[in-house]
C-alpha cells in the first residue's frame, strides 16, 4: 500500500460525457503528479500540482483539466470524453520539497482509475 | 519529450532461468528510474541511478546506467514466479518539469513454474 488513495477504481461512461477522478496524497506529500496509462501509449505525465499550484505540464488535453485544493487532495476533470480516452489514470505523490537542486524524491503512486468510455 | 525505448516487449521464461530487459534512449538523462507494476496496481520504484556506469543490486535484480547515461538494462538472476509484472523504466524530468517521469513503454516478463 502506497498510501495514496484514488477513487473510483472504475468508472463506465458515454462518450461526450464528463467525469471527475479523485486522489488524496500520501500524509506530508505536497506534490501531486497524474498520469494516463493506455496500451498504445504506455505511461504518460499529464500535469503536476505543487501545494496547490500547477507546477508543470505534460501531454495533457485541453479537454483535461486538474486542481489541487487546499487540503492537498487533487481532482483530475475529463470532459466531452472520446473512446480513445479510456485508459487507466494515475495519480503519484511526492514530498517534492521547494529546495531548487535535482531532487530525485520518490513519486508514490495510488491503485489507478480505470476509465472506460462505450 | 525524451523518448525511451524498452526491449523486449514480452518475454516468458521458466523460473530459474536469468533475463536481462533493456531502456535505451537518444538523449542523456541526470537519472532514471526502474519501476515494476503488478496487474491492478501502480507501479512501485524498484531503484534509481544517477552516475554513468553505476552498477545497483537489489537481491537478484542488478541494474546498469550506460557511461553515457543514455541507456539502462536490468538483468534478474535465477528468475521466480514474484517476479512477474510489468518492468518499466523512467527518465527523470528536469526541475522545470516538476521532476515528472517519462516513461518507455516497459516489459511484460512472465515467469512460470
């Protein structure tokens, strides 16, 4: 058990449909990371949240939106959903502190979402 | 985004037998990450090198950084049935990416009995 929770574990919907994911970091982590898993394009970083500020941003669609509030939680919003989104999504925690330097902290990652959009 | 390539795809073998799995790339990373991940479950570090040419051993899995720091390979000794899973290895992004991984596409090892 990483410590990081995620819910729901799967989610069925239409597509054009809107869904929110939902991730609570481990205890004392502040960063918090998402990322989709699908079959043909492996493990990508979506965006990155940093006590409650977007920190970075990967391949990420316009369509995705993420926050994190100010207990630390973060949600992950998918709208207007495609077949080609049905996938498994991550969210990883990291203490990530703000010290600047190359800081190789270990990212916790939760159980996944599984996504599927009919 | 820095491309990572893993080799083989799959790979099945009997328990007993050795294996090395490899994660190359065209550009040079400060570090990169091993990470297996079990059916249902997200992937779990197994290790992190940083120097070129480093050498780590956990138990019977030994991971290798390239001199260059631009490939890796992990190589698991007398292979059991635990260590079935999905071998992923991961680049570790710059600070002004957040430090987020970029993942290969990893290798399904399948050990049976």
């Amino acid at each position: 058990d990483s410590g990081v929770t995620q819910t729901p574990k799967h989610l069925i919907t239409a597509t054009g449909q809107r869904v929110t994911l939902r991730c609570s970091p481990r205890s004392g982590d502040l960063s918090v990371y998402w990322y989709q898993q699908s079959l043909d394009q492996g493990l990508q970083f979506l965006i990155q949240y940093y006590n409650g500020e977007e920190r970075a941003k990967g391949n990420i669609l316009e369509r995705f939106s993420a926050q994190q509030f100010p207990d630390l939680h973060s949600e992950l919003n998918l709208s207007s959903l495609e077949l080609g989104d049905s996938a498994l999504y991550f969210c990883a925690s990291s203490v990530a502190t703000s010290v600047p330097g190359w800081d190789t902290d270990t990212q916790y990652f939760g159980p996944g979402t599984r996504l599927t959009v009919l | 985004t820095q491309l990572l390539e893993q080799s083989p795809q799959f790979l099945s073998i009997q328990e007993g037998e050795n294996l090395t799995v490899y994660c190359n790339s065209s550009s040079v990373f400060s570090s990169l990450q091993w990470y297996r991940q079990e059916p249902g479950e997200g992937p779990v570090l197994l290790v992190t090198v940083v120097t070129g040419g480093e050498v780590k051993k956990l138990k019977r899995l030994t991971f290798q950084f390239g001199d260059a720091r631009k490939d890796s390979s992990l190589h698991i000794t007398a292979a059991q049935p635990g260590d079935t899973g999905l071998y992923l290895c991961a680049g570790v992004g710059s600070p002004n990416s957040g430090y987020a991984l970029n993942f290969g596409k990893g290798t399904s090892l399948l050990v049976t009995p």
